[in-house]
C-alpha cells in the first residue's frame, strides 16, 4: 500500500484571530455520504432513513456531524486559522451544511454557504463553505455537467463562485466527477468530458479577466496523473512548466512520492485534487500565490491524523468511513482531506 502523508502539528490550545500576512488555507473534503434523516422523494435517498438499510437515525447524523467538525477543526489547528474556503461533495442539501457550520467547533469559523441542489439520482451534490471576512463574494452559479451523446446521463453540477481575497479575483469551482462505475477504462469518456468542460469554464474566466486566479477542486474519481487530468484537464505537474493560460496541479508530485487520499483493494489513490491557473502558482498577477507549508516538501497536502484511520480488521490502514457495508463504524469518512496555502 502506498504511504498516507501526516501534515501539520496537533494543537492543544487554539486562538483564532487574522494576523496581517498569514497565508490562506484553501481545502476540500469528501464528506462520505452526508445525509439528513428525512425522506426526499425526488432522490434515492432510502438507504440513509431510519427504516432503510444502513438505519441512518438522528444519533448517527450527530455523530458523523461531530466527527467531520473535528476534523475540520484540526485543520484549522495547523494553523490557529480557520480555512478561508472549504470545496466539499458528497452531501445531501443545504439543510446538512446548516447544521455543520452551526457545530460547536466550526461555528467559530463564521462560515457561509454557496450550495445548488444538482440531478445526481441519489441527491448528494457539491459545495462551497467560505469566510466571508476573507473571501469576498461576488456571485456564484451551478453549471450542469454536459456528456456528449447521453442527454440523459445526470451527475453533481459543477459549483462555482467567484468574489476577491485580499482585493484580487479569484474564481472557484467544486466538483464530483463520474465514477469509475462499470470500470475505470470503460467509464473514463465521462471523466474527460467533466475535464473538458472544466478547462473550458477556466479559459473563459480567464479570457474575461486575465488577472483572475482560477481554483479548480473536486474529488475526480481519477489519480492526478490520469488522462483526464494530465491530457485533458492540462494540469502540469512543475510550476517551472507552466505557460500563460497553463494549469497547475500541486498532488501530481504527492502522488509520484506514493501517498493517498483513498484506499481500494490495498492500493492507494489520490482522486482529491486542487488545481490552479498559472497565475495563481507563479503570482506573475497581483501578489496572492501558492505557498508550501513551513517545512514541507511539496505544495499540495493531506490532512491525516492517528484517529482517521481504521486500526484492525480487513480495512486497516484505511481511512476510517462511516460505514463498511451497512455496519456503523462511527467514523469520518473514505477519502482524506487536502489543502493547499495561498499567501502574498
């Protein structure tokens, strides 16, 4: 099995204030599954209700709810920050992101919320969580993913929304690209077409204002290094590489040096992905540009810690979920988090 990358320091004492010229965190997390207790009868919701097969109940929703605030709150501890914006998937409606930010950790945060209800069969949809005493909000928009061919293939809109940090434009978008479902080869026509769709959405806010910083986040359902990725997307793995126009991916390197953001049948993937516009890699616009954690090795990270991961049993080493099958396990989720800093 591939390496899981433990990032940052464990804070026992937390005091949360914006100092001048601290960087901005900037993560994105697949939640697993965060579903509410009531029946949506538009979506394939039934597994998660209290008569359906995994007997989701009030108890379990509080607990998965306590446990994501934990971990979002030992992201913040890195730091003593809270993250200037939080991409998410994997979540049922804006009714579960209300009782998220309202958590006795993360309430500390003052998030706010950008979220579209998007076609996917099963309800679950992509998310913005933001400070709004950081990232200025000028608008957002949900944009329909478009398969060539299948008119009525329905997936996770693309999230995405836009507004200033520190005075300069930003634009951000989420998203959950088609699964692997019917194998990863067979399956791949639809990934690309999702990295198609979203090179062509940067290009075009990049051509309205070239001083825009472009945020492409998302769980991809490929590795960094997949076609739809490298070929498509055309995000590059060296910021030395990079032309005018140019994506950057800062996990293409985290996932040649052998860490994960998942596992699946003993192996290690890193479908978690934040991708950059060159601008915002080389800060050749304005003053805001990535930055590598103190001490670290590679620009982009992944948030892990001891309690993450499942300690015996077929699974372990891997992250600790919520459920195996329909057996509760009480835990966080299957993916990892990632993050990556922005600073002057």
């Amino acid at each position: 099995m591939k390496k899981i990358l433990f990032t940052g320091l464990f804070a026992t004492a937390l005091i949360f204030a914006c100092f001048a010229g601290k960087p901005h965190m900037v993560v994105f997390y697949n939640l697993e599954n965060l579903f509410d207790t009531i029946n949506d009868p538009d979506t394939w919701d039934e597994e998660f209700l209290p008569d359906g097969a995994r007997k989701w109940n009030t108890y379990k929703y509080n607990s998965k709810l306590a446990n994501i605030d934990r971990v979002l709150f030992d992201i913040a501890s890195i730091d003593r920050e809270f993250p200037a914006v939080i991409g998410v998937s994997e979540i049922e409606n804006r009714t579960v992101l209300e009782d998220l930010i309202a958590q006795a950790k993360l309430s500390h945060g003052n998030y706010r919320i950008v979220h579209y209800d998007s076609p996917d069969r099963r309800g679950v949809d992509c998310a913005f969580l933001y400070r709004p005493d950081v990232f200025k909000l000028e608008g957002s928009e949900a944009i329909k993913f478009n398969m060539p061919g299948m008119p009525n293939f329905y997936t996770r809109d693309f999230v995405t929304m836009w507004g200033t940090i520190e005075d300069e434009p930003f634009f951000f978008l989420v998203s959950h690209w088609p699964s692997r479902l019917g194998g990863k080869e067979a399956s791949s026509p639809k990934r690309e077409a999702a990295a198609a769709q979203c090179r062509a959405i940067a290009d075009s806010v990049r051509k309205a204002n070239p001083a825009t910083k472009v945020v492409i986040m998302g769980d991809l359902n490929d590795d960094a290094t997949d076609k739809s990725v490298v070929e498509v997307l055309g995000a590059k793995a060296k910021i030395k590489q990079l032309a005018d126009g140019d994506m950057y991916n800062p996990f293409i390197d985290v996932l040649k040096a052998g860490y994960g953001t998942l596992a699946y049948q003993d192996a290690w993937n890193l479908f978690d992905n934040i991708i950059i516009s060159d601008n915002l890699a080389t800060g050749s616009t304005g003053e805001l540009k990535i930055k590598k954690a103190d001490g670290a090795k590679f620009y982009g990270n992944i948030f892990t810690r001891p309690y993450m991961i499942q300690k015996e049993g077929q699974y372990k080493g891997y992250p600790l979920r919520t459920f195996v099958g329909t057996n509760f396990q009480n835990g966080f989720s299957d993916h990892f988090p990632v993050y990556i800093y922005i600073a002057k």
